[in-house]
C-alpha cells in the first residue's frame, strides 16, 4: 500500500478518535511507546493515555494542514509530521500545533506509535 | 543512557544549523544515499539532490534559532528520532519565519550519526 495513504489513514484515525474517544487511543500504543508532550517525557501506552485523557479540556477539534512522511529504516517503520489546529471548545482561538510520529508496523499488519512529540506553535 | 542521548541529539542539532547558516554546502556530509529529505511537501532522496537542494534555496544567507529541542531513542538500530520548532530569519527580510523540523539520526557504525529523515516545515501564523 502506498506509504502516503498508509499515513494519511493512520493520521485521521488517530485524530478522530483523540476527538471522539480520547480513552480509546490505548490500542495506538504498547508499553515501549514514547509521548513527549510539550516537553513532558511519558513512557508506556497506560501513561501516555492517562496524560492525554487528563488534558485539561472536556471537548476538541484538531484540523490538519499538513501531513509528510518518510520510511524510517529497514524495520519497516514510517515517520510522519503533521502540522494543524486545535480548537478547544469555548476558545475563541485555535491553537496551532505540530506533532511527529514513528509508526511501527504490528504484526497484524497496521501500525502503532512508538515514538510520539507534539509541540504548540507559538506566534 | 537517556542522558547520552540528550547530549548526541543536541549536539548534532548545534552542528546541523551551524553548518546550514555558515557553510551550507557542507550540510551534504550529514547525509547518505538512503537520506530522504521532505522540504516544505517536496520529497527529495538521495545527498546530491538535498545537497543540490540546499544550494538552490533563495537566499545566501540565513539566522537559525532554535527555541524547542526534543528527542526520543527511535529503537531503529539505536536511531534518534529529534524534533525541532525555532526562528529562521533571512538577510534583509523583516520578520523571521517560524519552522518545525524533525530528523532522524542513525549511527554510522564509525561512532557518528547521519540524517536518515529530514521533514522540514514552516510555521504560518
């Protein structure tokens, strides 16, 4: 399958489900993932999901602008930079935002996030 | 463990944008034949076409800042997987462009690390 349709799906699948069903984002990681968050290291999928459902905010919006992504080596894994908005419900303003993935391939054939770094894009 | 990855990636980033804002021509020797190099969406591969790249850009010569550097083991082959957001100001341009950028280093195997994957974007307002 072409490695652009791969991360593209794979982009709005985790998206969606950050937006819909935050709790739900457990099945992305395992325990060697890793979550810098603002420059907060998290390690583990149980971690990495308690930082996320704890964000302070109940409801969000992510759009994305930007998606590129590369093969990482010869294991197999894809390295994938997005770029969008959050829009947090009750802000005026969406906040910008970049995020990079290492995906690595599962033996049932998709994918899950190893490494994982999301930055705010300040003005 | 942790420790020494922090001081190779941020060691590598310093000498990465060193290079690009002093001696650009240069910045081919981080790279190698399997390098892929995403520029602002362009998939470019191979250290003669970034290299080539890189000299095309429009401007001689550039400012890079750096305001966040983060950085995680990549479990490729004790890879780094670095992600970088800063400034870029360009000579006689008025404001600074804002940019992100993620690399992916692996060893060499000679106990340095080349640029596997280089994304680069820039940050519009």
């Amino acid at each position: 399958m072409d490695p652009d349709a791969v991360a593209k799906a794979f982009v709005e699948h985790y998206y969606s489900t950050f937006d819909a069903n935050r709790a739900g984002l457990v099945s992305l990681y395992q325990e060697g993932s890793m979550l810098t968050f603002e420059g907060q290291k998290i390690m583990g999928s149980q971690n990495i999901v308690a930082k996320l459902t704890g964000l302070p905010f109940q409801q969000c919006q992510h759009h994305i602008t930007t998606v590129d992504c590369q093969p990482s080596g010869p294991a197999g894994g894809m390295l994938v930079f997005v770029s969008g908005n959050l829009q947090l419900a009750g802000e005026q303003h969406a906040l910008k935002f970049s995020q990079m993935f290492h995906l690595m391939p599962t033996p049932q054939g998709s994918f899950y996030v190893l490494n994982d770094i999301f930055r705010l894009n300040y003005a | 463990m942790e420790e020494q990855i922090e001081m190779v990636g941020r060691a590598f980033v310093d000498h990465y944008y060193h290079l690009f804002d002093h001696d650009r021509s240069a910045l081919g020797s981080l790279y190698q034949p399997s390098s892929m190099l995403s520029f602002e969406g362009q998939k470019i591969l191979g250290v003669e076409d970034i290299s080539a790249k890189f000299k095309q850009l429009p401007f001689d010569q550039c400012l890079h800042v750096i305001s966040t550097v983060d950085l995680q083991p990549s479990a490729v082959a004790g890879g780094i997987v670095v992600f970088v957001s800063g400034s870029l100001q360009l000579q006689g341009e008025d404001h600074p462009l804002r940019f992100s950028e993620a690399f992916h280093l692996i060893p060499t195997g000679q106990g340095s690390y080349f640029l596997q994957n280089d994304i680069f974007r820039l940050n519009y307002g």
